[in-house]
C-alpha cells in the first residue's frame, strides 16, 4: 500500500500554488516525514491523498489506484489521519472518538472495546480515568495521544499524521516519537508524518522530504540529507544535524562493533537464531535475514529457546546519522542495539562499547 504523487499541483482560488508539480513515491512500510516552514503545503498534500482537497492537476495513486477510483468514504476508512488541531468530536467521549472507524467498520463491541484498551495502555492513559472523558476534560497533549490513537484504531495500512505530537512538551513527545518507532518496527504502516521539528524528522524518518513554497527541494535518508544537502535553505534547515558540524563521530559506520555473525540454531521454519561477536544480544532472523527479534536473554543450551521471549526489536538504520544512533542508544534500555539495512536485514550492531570506543577515538584525535 504506498502512496505515489505524480506531477501534483493544488491551487487555491488566489495566488500562487499551494503544491507544485510535486513528484514523490512513498514505499509500502515506509515512514516519510514532511518538513518546511509554515504554508509551505503539507497539510495540503496530506488532504489531498484522502480527498478532502482534489488536485487542480497531477495523480496520487494510493496501492496502485488513483484515489479518484476510489469511493471516497471508503478510501478514508482505509487511511488513517491524525489533523492538525486534533480533531477529536467534542460532544463524544474518549472512548466514542477512538472507536469512530470501528464502528462504521462495524465491528462487535467486544473487540472494540478490547482494541480501545490496548490503544490505551500504548500511551499510557489507563481505560478506568479517561476513556469516559469528553476532550475538554483533557490536556492538549492528552487529547493529542487520542487523536493518534483514532488513527490506529481500525490498523489502516496507510497513516497521514499531520504534527501529531506539536503540542506536546518534550518529554510526552519523545516518548510518543519511541512508541511510534516501536510500533512501526512491527508494524510496517505506510507513514507519511507532517512536522516542523527536524529532530523528530531526523529521528523518524526513514526518508525526510524538505518542502518550501509548494515545492519539494529534497527527498532524501537522514545520513544523506546531513552529508548532501541540496542547498542553502536545506542546510539552514538541517542545522546541528549537518555533517560538517561538530559531530564527533563522521559516520555510523564508524560506531558499529565488528565481529562474527554466528548462527547458533536454525529453526525448522528457516528462521535463525544468531549472535555478533560477543556481544549478549541474540537475534531472530528469517531466511532472507530480516530482523524479526531479539532478546537479551539465552539459555545456556540454545536448543532451548524456544522458550525465549523475543521482543520487537528497535533498530538503528544504516542511513540514520551517527547522532540520531547515539541518542537512540541512549534512550533505549539495552546495552546494544541492531543496526538493519534498508531492506529490514540485520547487518550488525551498535554496543555501549562499541560507541565508546568510536567516541574515545575521536576525543584522542582532537586532542592531538
Ligand atoms: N482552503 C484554502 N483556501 C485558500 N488557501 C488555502 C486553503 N488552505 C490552505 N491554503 C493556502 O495554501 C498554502 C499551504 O497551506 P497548508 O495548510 O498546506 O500549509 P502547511 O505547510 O500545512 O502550513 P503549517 O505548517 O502552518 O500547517 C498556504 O499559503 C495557505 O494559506
Ligand atoms: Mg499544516
């Protein structure tokens, strides 16, 4: 389910046009961030992919499909969309709001109800305090968490999410940024996520698309955004994040632990159980070496694990830039983390070591 705009243009009655002749393919499972300052026309692009604005000329094609085959109601239940001011209906409670697609998807209320608590607990606002609330009886932030969480309700394969976090402060928003990044490394959504924050770009994008004045500048990964902006206006734009600032560590490469992969069980289903050097991480991985687990965790005799608990795994991509995997490594409660290529393979890994070393290397140069 990805989502290709073609030659897309929006004017609005006056002026200039809101979108210019965008051209951009967003892949299935991917998380694209639009950035550029205000008016530049990314709630336009987003309005566009569910019909709420029509293209003045151009094509967006949603799985294939020019959104114009689609019946447009049916084409919005199949889109989740988080707006910009939240858009929660007031006179419906918490619960009424996130269970609105559900409920026209017509599903029992036992597995509504059930889907409503576990949206819940993900960004922890217990079922028992707030699901009978009205949204005034909530902060912005908290109102902002449902408006995410209407999103997902009824697990739509494509996500438009318009600032979701902006209103909150930094903290609830990191964690939202984390919970979103978990969710997605099991999910595999097809994300487009609007924003004005380029750390919350840089960290979630798996591509960072930069806009201004209706026009896209630059479609790029992090790492190449930071080493190759396009221009002036990008590299005002990327600020700390370009590479030629004082990042300490010039590339991820530079972070990663070299070691052996070694296979230590293969399972009958093809997948495998496999550990880098030394590090005590193990990792699940399917035949084509796509990172499905890992635990931190094994037993002496790895015959055994069937018993253990993989955990989704959160990794740091070969395209992140070195500071977006040391936060990353940071934030997490692990002492090592996967580092996946862009096909989801596992191809090493990032340890509290390894990181330290890399660091420790590049404070023994400048003191030189
Ligand atoms: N319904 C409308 N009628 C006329 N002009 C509009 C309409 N909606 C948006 N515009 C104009 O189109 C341009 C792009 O607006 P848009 O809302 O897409 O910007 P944005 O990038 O989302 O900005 P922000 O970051 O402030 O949310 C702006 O110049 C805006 O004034
Ligand atoms: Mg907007």
């Amino acid at each position: 389910m990805g989502v290709k705009f073609e030659e897309v243009v929006k004017t609005y009655q006056s002026g200039r046009p809101a979108v210019h002749k965008l051209s951009l393919e967003v892949q299935t499972g991917e998380l694209l961030v639009m950035i550029g300052p205000s008016g530049c026309g990314k709630t336009t692009t987003l309005r566009m992919v569910n019909r709420l604005e029509q293209p003045t000329s151009g094509t967006i094609y949603v799985n294939g499909h020019d959104v114009r085959s689609y019946n447009p109601i049916e084409l919005r239940r199949g889109i989740g969309y988080t707006i910009q001011q939240t858009g929660l209906l007031p006179h419906m409670t918490v619960e009424q709001n996130i269970e609105l697609v559900p409920r026209l998807l017509k599903w029992d209320k036992k597995r509504r109800q059930q889907r409503t608590h576990e949206l819940l607990e993900l960004v922890n606002m217990s079922y028992e305090t707030f699901a009978h609330r009205y949204p005034r009886q909530l902060s912005g932030g908290q109102q902002q968490r449902i408006g995410v969480l209407r999103a997902l309700a009824a697990d739509p394969p494509v996500i438009l999410m318009d600032e979701p976090f902006g209103a909150l402060d930094p903290i609830s928003r990191e964690s939202l940024q984390t919970e979103l990044k978990h969710l997605q490394a099991k999910l595999h959504k097809t994300i487009i996520f609007v924003t004005h924050d380029i750390d919350e770009a840089m960290r979630l994008g798996d591509r960072v698309a930069i806009l201004r004045d209706g026009h896209l500048l630059q479609v790029a990964t992090p790492t190449e955004l930071a080493q190759a902006p396009q221009d002036e206006f990008v590299a005002k734009f990327l600020g700390r994040f370009l590479s030629s600032s004082q990042s300490p560590v010039a590339s991820i490469q530079q972070l990663i632990q070299t070691g052996e992969l070694h296979v230590l069980l293969e399972l009958p289903s093809g997948e495998r159980v496999v550990q880098i050097g030394d590090v005590p991480s193990w990792f699940l991985i399917d035949e084509r070496g796509v990172l499905k687990g890992i635990t931190y965790q094994m037993p002496e005799d790895a015959q055994r694990c069937e018993q253990t608990l993989w955990h989704e795994p959160v990794a740091v991509r070969e395209t992140d830039t070195p500071d977006i995997a040391l936060d990353q490594l940071a934030l997490e409660d692990t002492s090592s983390l996967p580092v996946i290529d862009t096909e989801h393979r596992l191809t090493g890994i990032i340890s509290h070591r390894s990181a330290i070393k890399a660091l420790s290397n590049t404070v023994g140069r400048h003191a030189l």
